[in-house]
C-alpha cells in the first residue's frame, strides 16, 4: 500500500497499518519547508511520527512491524537534499528508498511548485546529478536498499551533454530529438556516460522505443489498480487513459479488472505489440519478449497456486510463512532429553532433521497429503511461539502447506496450532502461531500433494523450535 502519511493518523488507522507487510512513503525531503513546498499539507514530523506508531503497534502485538519503503520522486528542489533523506530514512528504519523521475501530466496546473530536473542549468544541474550519485552510494553504506527507475540515470547522463551552457541541460520541449540509436558519452567528473543519441528532452517525456521482440517488464496490468479519489481507475500510476469510474458510474471493480481495455494493455505487454502508452513508458525496463513471457508465467503461476491452496478445505485458515514477529522475542527451546518423532514409525531417520547438520535430512516413507508428519516430544511441557523449517526446493521433495499440531501425551489427539502456506521457492520458512501454546509434543504434518509419485518423498532438513523470552523454560 502506498501511502503519504501526512495525516494525523486514528488508533484504528495505526492498527490497521501496523498489520501490513509492505508500506510505502510518498516522501521527497527530510526538510521541513521543502517538504510543504512540494507536497501542500504534507508535515515531516507527522509522518515520523505516524511511521513510529506503526511500527509500536507491531511490536506491541510482538509482530514484525511492516517494511517500510519511502517514494521519492525526483525534482529541481529536493534532488539537493537526497543524502540528508537518505540518512533520515535510515534512522527511521526505512528499507528501501526508491528514486522515481518526476511525471509531468499535462492536464495538472502549472503552478506546482517544482520542476523537473534537467530544467536547471549547468552547474546547477552537475550539483544535483552529483548528488543523486552520492545519495545511492550512501544508502550502501547505511544498508538502505536504492531502486532507481529504469531510464532514469540515462536521462540523466543525456542531459550532461548540456554542462557549460548557460541553458537548461534539456534541449527545449519543441525540439525535435534525433531517433538515431548511435551511441555517444559524456564527462561528469570522473564518470563517464554512455547513451543513445536521442536527446534529453524526448527522454524525459518518455523512454527509449521499444524494438520488435521485446517489451516492458511490467505486471501492474496483472497486479496492481490506481484509484483516485474520484475514482476513476488506470491499470498503472502513469496511464492517462482511465480504465473507468467507479465513484460516478455502476462499474464494479470485477468488470474493470476483466474488462476490454484492460485485457488488451496485457495482451501488448505479452506479445511485445504495445500500445502507445506502453510504448513510450520511461518506468519500466526494456526486456525480450520470451523472457518476460517465462517470467511472467512463472510470477503468476506462483500467485495461482497460492490461491488454489487457499480454496482447499486445509488451505482456508492457512497463514503464509513469514517472521511476523522480531526475532529477538525468541530463543530456542531446549531439546535436551527430548525425542525426534515421525510418521513411519521413526523409519527414515527423523533425528537427522534435528542434529543442527545442513546436509542430513529426514526421509519420509509416505506419499501423499496428510500423512507424513515430522515432529519432536520434549522432556516436559515447552511454551512454543515459532517454528523454523528448511527444506529443499525441488517440489517432489518438500510440502507448500503445512499443519503445526501439538499435545502432551501418546494418547491424546493431536490439536492444531496453526495451518500455514509456504511460497514454492521459500527454503528457509518461519511459522510463528498465533499465540504461544504450552505442550509436551509438537509435529508439522504435511498437508500439501507434494511428494505422490512413488519416486518423491518429503525430506525436511531441519525443523526448528522456538519459545517466547521470558518463557524459555519447560513449564515455567
Ligand atoms: S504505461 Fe508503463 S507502467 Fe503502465 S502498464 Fe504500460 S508499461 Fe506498465
């Protein structure tokens, strides 16, 4: 979800944005008064400190507070201040920033308060471009992920060509670029850039053509809805063309998402034979075809399967596999005295799944759901919040949904704690219950069709137990 934060946020709000995963922050400037500049009503200290309370909520519920990602788009103002932002960022525990080039509607009056980038001026515009450079060699250093948008730093480079003169680094609007492909560079500092010989101006108003056989690398038709408060709906951020409006018409969002225009902006984007506006698209990376086809498929083949499992009576209360809570409200359990269990009678060594090895396994000897379960019999009653399995990805030999179970002696049911789904190329899968639950022996019980051909057999590498602080020791 994107969000500018700018509002003082209710206890409802706070809670309900506590419990996403991701959040991203429409933030340009860690300043004060550039900030307001750019972003009328938008308050620096609001912002910091609605992300602190969400990030509270998180904690108090000991869950793990969302990541956080702040927006930045690029512009004649704050592109000075990036590295302060950047080092704000960090200090709020921000995990990407992400530099985007300022989009200039046509339609949007012309008093906004910035400007695009390539209208400075020569030394102005060194500056500013020296600065976006420190600013992502910065984040390395502070561990705070940089993304820059695909053509960005070739616009960049395009308009350098420009230093010296006393005009903005981008030609004039009515210019008419060349749409030549021949290669030329230029000199800032001590770097030297190399790009198509096609003309600042016409790349900042849209990116590279795309060539025949290849096309964007873009999902956001397949996955994501731009609604605005006036509910009109573009299958991206940057189409200017609007899907429909769901305020002031009978248009349901199922006929949008299903609908015509939206079907045809996928068919170009699969096929390579993009319509305009995907055509001339400055956010999204230029790939070939057939790739993106493999990828694609891939990426939503992953999204169907989830739903799939979702729609299986195991799969309904399913939880995804994720650390939802910090890792320091855990230690392990003790394992002293206990006992590895397993299905099968104990056949296919299952101790080897807990000898803390990377390279033994446990072997089940069943095919099929429901059937294999891996799991271990402490000496007395063990408070357990979270689980850890690791397992291969070959899908023959792992399970995609799991159920944890717990009970305290031989001849008791087993009760379930939680049902949890894991994504197919997770190796590593933490699988925090609800709430810790005190109990002698604990199992994950395979609930997912991998693993029924006869040559296929479950092989978890380690399972791991975890207990709440404060709750470590057996019984107490
Ligand atoms: S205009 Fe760009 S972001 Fe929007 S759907 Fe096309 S390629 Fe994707």
């Amino acid at each position: 979800m994107t969000t500018n934060l700018s509002k003082q946020l209710s206890p409802e709000e706070v809670d309900v944005l506590s419990r996403y995963t991701n959040l991203c922050v429409s933030i340009d400037s860690a300043d004060r008064k550039t900030l307001a500049r750019i972003r009328r009503k938008a308050d620096v200290r609001i912002i910091t400190y609605n992300l602190m309370l969400i990030r509270a909520a998180a904690l108090q519920r000991q869950q793990q507070p969302p990541n956080f990602l702040f927006g930045t788009v690029l512009n004649d103002v704050s592109i000075f201040e990036l590295c302060s932002l950047v080092s704000f960022a960090a200090a709020c525990g921000v995990n990407v920033i992400q530099f985007g080039d300022l989009h200039e509607w046509t339609d949007l009056p012309k008093d906004i308060a910035v400007g695009h980038v390539t209208n400075l001026k020569g030394e102005a515009f060194r500056r500013a471009y020296k600065e976006l450079l420190d600013a992502i060699e910065l984040s390395k250093k502070l561990g705070v992920e940089a993304r820059i948008q695909p053509n960005l730093l070739e616009l960049y480079s395009a308009a350098a060509t420009n230093i010296g003169s006393n005009e903005p680094v981008a030609e004039s609007e009515s210019a008419e670029a060349s749409e030549s492909t021949a290669v030329v560079s230029s000199q800032l500092d001590d770097q030297t850039f190399e790009f198509p010989e096609f003309g600042a101006a016409k790349l900042r108003r849209q990116g590279l053509q795309v060539p025949e056989g290849k096309t964007r690398l873009c999902y956001d038709p397949w996955t994501f809805l731009h609604i605005n408060s006036q509910g009109s709906v573009r299958p991206c951020c940057f189409y200017t063309e609007v899907l429909g409006d769901i305020r002031h018409t009978n248009t349901t969002l199922d006929e949008l998402i299903n609908g015509d225009m939206i079907r045809e902006i996928r068919r170009g984007l699969f096929t390579g034979e993009l319509g305009t506006e995907c055509q001339t698209c400055k956010f999204k990376k230029i790939v070939d075809v057939d790739a993106f086809q493999a990828e694609l498929a891939e990426y939503l083949g992953r999204k169907e399967r989830t739903h799939v499992d979702s729609l299986t009576s195991a799969g309904i209360d399913a939880v995804r596999t994720w650390p939802r809570k910090a890792d320091s409200l855990f230690v392990a359990a003790h394992t002293d005295g206990g006992q590895a269990l397993s299905s099968g009678g104990g056949f296919g060594s299952p101790e080897r799944a807990f000898d803390g090895q990377s390279d033994t396994f446990w072997v089940s000897p069943e095919r099929g759901p429901d059937n294999a379960w891996l799991g271990f019999a402490f000496p007395a009653q063990q408070w357990i919040g979270r689980l850890v399995l690791t397992q291969t990805n070959n899908a023959g030999f792992r399970q995609d949904l799991v159920e944890v179970q717990y009970r305290d002696g031989d001849d008791e049911e087993w009760a379930s704690a939680v049902i949890a789904r894991i994504p197919i190329d997770e190796n590593k899968s933490f699988i925090d219950l609800r709430e810790p639950v005190r109990a002698r022996q604990w199992r994950v019980l395979a609930r997912a069709d991998n693993a029924v051909d006869e040559t296929h057999a479950w092989t978890p590498l380690s399972l791991e137990f975890f207990s709440p602080v404060g709750q470590s020791r057996n019984g107490s």
